[in-house]
C-alpha cells in the first residue's frame, strides 16, 4: 500500500517509515508537489485533519498526516499546538532551532515544582473525501532541568519517560517507537489500516 505523508520533516519522515513498514510512504518533495501547510488551527486534532485534507486535495490518494507537541502543565499547556514555533520572535517566520527551544522551555520552568509534562500526537487517514479516520494518543512524563541524550529530535532530550528512568533522545528509535505519542497513534492506524484491507 502506498500513503502520502503530509510532511516535510526528515526526522518525522524517518520514525514513520520504522511505524509503517511495508507501506510504502511519499513525501510530497517524492510527488513533486510543494506542500507547506500553516497550522493555525487551535487543536492538534485540527491541525493534524487539516493537513491531511489539504494534501489530499492535491494528491487525491490516500494520505496520512499528524501533528504532535508538547505539553506542560506547569505553562498552561504550551507549548502545545505552537510546538514547533515556539519562542519564535516573529510568529513563526524565524523558527528557533531545537536547542534554542529546549534551552528557551528550562529557563521558562527555572524554579517550578511541577515538572509533568506529556507529548500529544493526532494522527489522520484520509482514504477518500468523505472517508477519514482520526486517532489522538499522549505519552507522560517529567520535563528534565538539563538535556540529556543524543537521539530522537525536538523535544526529546528534556523530556522524562519516569518508567523507564531515561529521556526520549535516550532511547533507541525502536524503543522510542514502542513508548511514544506517535508509535502509539501509529499502531491505532495500522490496526484500521488492516481491517480496511479485509474489506470486501
């Protein structure tokens, strides 16, 4: 089965091959096709559903496409659905880079009590117009006081897994996969994925 991936991510794009194999996934860049989605929407669950429509509307294939961030409760949830644009002077122009971001979150959290924290990942697939399917699944933890580990991306070196005593970015992507917000959504849409093949 083929699926276009509503994103330009490389990072992204390498974790969903790992949680899709044996789907074959398109980047847009793979069919040609500019795609820069502005999410503005004020829901993960909004933003993941709005770009995966608006690459259908320009593939008319099956897409799948998410959005994810973190939050934290001491902030009020932010970063939240701005994740990605967080910290950024200009609104989101001028993206700060992940470091920037990780240093930016610590000193905002310089003195709280209240570390809990949790990745959040709305994941959609669009078969057709009118036939979509949404999943949205969280992963808890702790926000670290300094970085820790050198794998995964973004958020990932401040951010606890209190079970297994160890950051995300120090996890392997297999692991990573197996505990995380997106490897939990993905394995919810690979189960719809296959009953929809069974499907007469």
């Amino acid at each position: 089965m083929e699926l276009h991936i509503a994103t330009n991510n490389a990072h992204k794009v390498r974790e969903l091959e790992e949680l899709f194999p044996g789907t074959r996934l398109r980047t847009p860049a793979q069919s040609g096709i500019s795609f820069d989605y502005d999410e503005v929407e004020a829901t993960f669950l909004g933003n993941s559903l709005g770009k995966a429509r608006a690459l259908y509307d320009l593939i008319r294939a099956p897409v799948l496409a998410d959005d994810s961030g973190l939050c934290v409760d001491a902030l009020g949830g932010a970063p939240g659905v701005k994740s990605a644009r967080y910290g950024s002077p200009d609104g989101g122009r001028t993206v700060l880079s992940a470091r920037e971001k990780n240093e930016l979150l610590l000193r905002e959290m310089e003195g709280r009590r209240d570390r809990s924290c949790r990745f959040v990942c709305a994941m959609t697939l669009m078969v057709s117009e009118h036939r979509f399917f949404t999943v949205q699944e969280t992963c808890e933890g702790l926000l670290l006081e300094a970085p820790r580990g050198g794998e995964g991306f973004g958020y990932d070196p401040v951010f606890l897994l209190p079970g297994e005593g160890l950051s995300m970015a120090e996890l392997s992507l297999e692991r990573k996969n197996r505990l995380s917000h997106r490897g939990r959504a993905a394995a919810r849409i690979r189960s719809i994925l296959g009953s929809l093949a069974a499907l007469p």
